[in-house]
C-alpha cells in the first residue's frame, strides 16, 4: 500500500515505511509486514539501502556532468591535467590583482618579468613566479571569453593572512578540465 503526496517543495525526498513505530492495535497480518516488528538487520539493510542509493546517485549525476564537458578541478601530472589550463578561481577582495583588474575564470597562458617569460605549465609554476617577485612587476598573458589580454600586477607580502610573510597577489589557481570526455572515463573523476 503506498501513498503519493506533492509536497510544497519539491526537492529531496523520503521513505515513510509502514509500521515505524511498535503498535498494539495492529494485525498479525500488519505485523508481517510491519518494519518496527523485523529483525535488527533487516532494518539496518534498509536503512543503509538508502544512504548507499543516495550516494550512487550522486556518483551518477556527477559522473554524466563531468562527461559532459562540466569544469572539474584536477591534479597535476593526471591524465585529464593533459588538457586543463591554470585558471583563477577566485580573486581576494582589495588585492593586487583584484586592482588590476584579474577575475575568476581567466585563464593563465603566460607569465613574465622584465627579464624572462614563461608559458604556464600548472598552478605550482605561477605560484613559485610570484613569490619570487614580491615588490617587482609581472605580467600575466590571460585569456578572459576567447580573448588574450595582458595584466601587469606588484605581488605583496601580507595579502594572504595565511601566509603573511610570502609574496601574493591575490588569486587561487585551479587545474580546470572543461572538455567533454568518455562516459567510462568520467566514472572515476565523478567519485571526487
């Protein structure tokens, strides 16, 4: 015997299981089927049945957005970091780059000094550049909505609380993967 309702909001979902809690007014007939009246592990297999088809569902939902081409953050030297590009992910507010004009989403193809250039191979790469150059200009070569654009910034020490004493300019950096890739290939990315 199930029962349908429609909910004012309706997102998620719930199980009411016939006979949840013990009751003296019922059947032998109810009680057959009644889950406050089953075996310990009957009940926990249920309960876990659940959790464990909430958690496949979200495996599978996450495993066919990354398939589809939805930007997923990798590691690098994985496969899919073959792919990815060193894009700002967020920019602190008031800082160095935030003044210069750096937004999330920008992508880093290249990074200079007065003296060298150099074409971005990761996160750690950028990361290192800049805070060998506190006090001193560098240029980033970014690519924002199909276009390239140049932005010059000073790294500072004391733009990230967390770490004072090192030179920054205000951004976090992610490997992102935004390609459509094999359905199989997407089952193990859709797990983290």
């Amino acid at each position: 015997d199930t029962d349908f309702t429609i909910n004012w909001i309706p997102f998620g979902g719930f199980v009411k299981i016939f006979g949840e809690e013990k009751s003296d007014s019922i059947s032998k007939q109810e009680r057959k089927q009644s889950f406050a009246y089953r075996s310990w592990y009957i009940k926990s297999f249920v309960l876990l049945a659940g959790v464990i088809g909430n958690i496949l569902f979200a495996w599978l939902l996450f495993t066919i957005a990354i398939s589809s081409g939805a930007p997923i953050t990798v590691e690098e030297g994985t496969e899919l970091a073959k792919n990815a590009h060193v894009t700002v992910t967020s920019v602190v507010d008031q800082s160095p780059a935030d003044m210069a004009g750096l937004k999330p989403g920008d992508i880093v193809i290249q990074i200079e000094d007065a003296k060298s250039e150099m074409s971005v191979s990761g996160p750690t790469m950028v990361t290192d550049f800049i805070q060998k150059h506190g006090g001193k200009s560098i240029t980033l070569s970014l690519k924002r909505d199909g276009q390239m654009i140049e932005k010059s910034v000073i790294p500072a020490q004391g733009v990230l609380e967390a770490e004072a004493s090192k030179a920054a300019i205000g951004i976090s950096l992610g490997f992102i993967h935004k390609e459509k890739i094999p359905l199989l290939s997407a089952i193990g990315p859709g797990l983290y």
